[in-house]
C-alpha cells in the first residue's frame, strides 16, 4: 500500500497584498496609457509613434503578466518516501522545484524547534524557501549533495508531517 499525501499551500492574502496589485495594476496602465499617448503626439513622425504603440501594447502585457505571477503556490506531493515539490503560478503554469529521498535526509523538523538554528548558522549552507506564510508552522530538511549543505524550509500541514515523521529513519528527526 502506498503512503500518499498532496498538500497545496496558498498565501494567506493581506489587505496589503491586495493593495499592491491594484497599485501595480494602476501604475501599469497609466504607463501604457501615457506612451500611447505620446505616440499619438507622434503621428507626424511614423516611426516614433509606432514605437510608442509597441512601448503602449508591451508595458500593458508586462503588466498583465507581473500581476498574474503574484498567485503562487505551492504544491507538495508525497509518495513512498518521495517528496516532491512544485510552484504553480495563477492555477495554471507549473514548475517543478525538483524531488527529495527522505531516506537520504541527514536531519529534519520544526523551524520552532532550537535544533533548526544549529543547521541554518552552518557555514556554507544553501537555503531554500518553499513557503508562503511566515506564521505558518514551517519544517526543514538538512542534507549533503554534492559536497554542498543544504536546507529546504517548507509549510507542510499536519497530516504531511505525521507522514514524514513516520517513514523517516531513526534519529533524523530533531526536536531541540
């Protein structure tokens, strides 16, 4: 029988958050708005003026898309000791950030707990941020590859973790 489970982690939006799109929104077409207007200033001269309307048409695409890639997530997905990690912008476009053997972890466990702090101030370390909220109750994974330390932070929930912390081999899993 496989051990499964998929957890998709969104952001926890603020007023803040939701505040700043708009602004981007705003500021985006008031740069488009301005450069085609411009270019209509331009008409005498053809090739300025088309030149505004290409600057026009690229600075509202920009814009468009700028604003569409602030929806991420994140997708975790584990399956017979395979953890494997995903970005997926706007529900649609999907990235894969790669896959972990939990049998080849070194350490791992609460960002809470004081055992993450002796991992993270090693010299040398590469950091992975995987997660979205800041208040969320995040985990760490701590593992050698190639030669390079390296720790990836994540925001499981509670069924991934109890998951993980049962298929982990013994000792790995630090609590102070």
């Amino acid at each position: 029988m496989d051990n499964f489970a998929e957890q998709l982690v969104k952001k926890n939006e603020t007023s803040g958050d939701k505040t700043r799109r708009v602004l981007m929104v705003i500021v985006g077409i008031f740069f488009a708005l301005a450069l085609a207007a411009l270019a209509v200033l331009q008409l005498r001269t053809p090739l300025i003026a088309l030149l505004g309307f290409a600057l026009a048409v690229a600075a509202g695409y920009g814009t468009f898309h700028i604003v569409q890639n602030t929806f991420v997530e994140y997708e975790y997905t584990f399956t017979n000791n395979q953890l494997d990690f995903a970005q997926v912008f706007n529900n649609k476009k999907r990235k894969n950030l790669g896959t972990m053997n939990i049998k080849n972890l070194e350490a791992c466990g609460l960002v809470s707990s004081g055992s993450f702090n002796r991992y993270i101030n090693m010299q040398g370390i590469k950091r992975t941020n995987w997660f979205l909220n800041r208040d969320a109750e995040l985990m760490y994974f701590y593992y050698q590859k190639d030669g390079q330390k390296r720790i990836i932070i994540i925001e499981p929930n509670e069924e991934m973790i109890a998951l993980i912390k049962r298929n982990l081999p013994q000792g790995v899993w630090q609590n102070n």
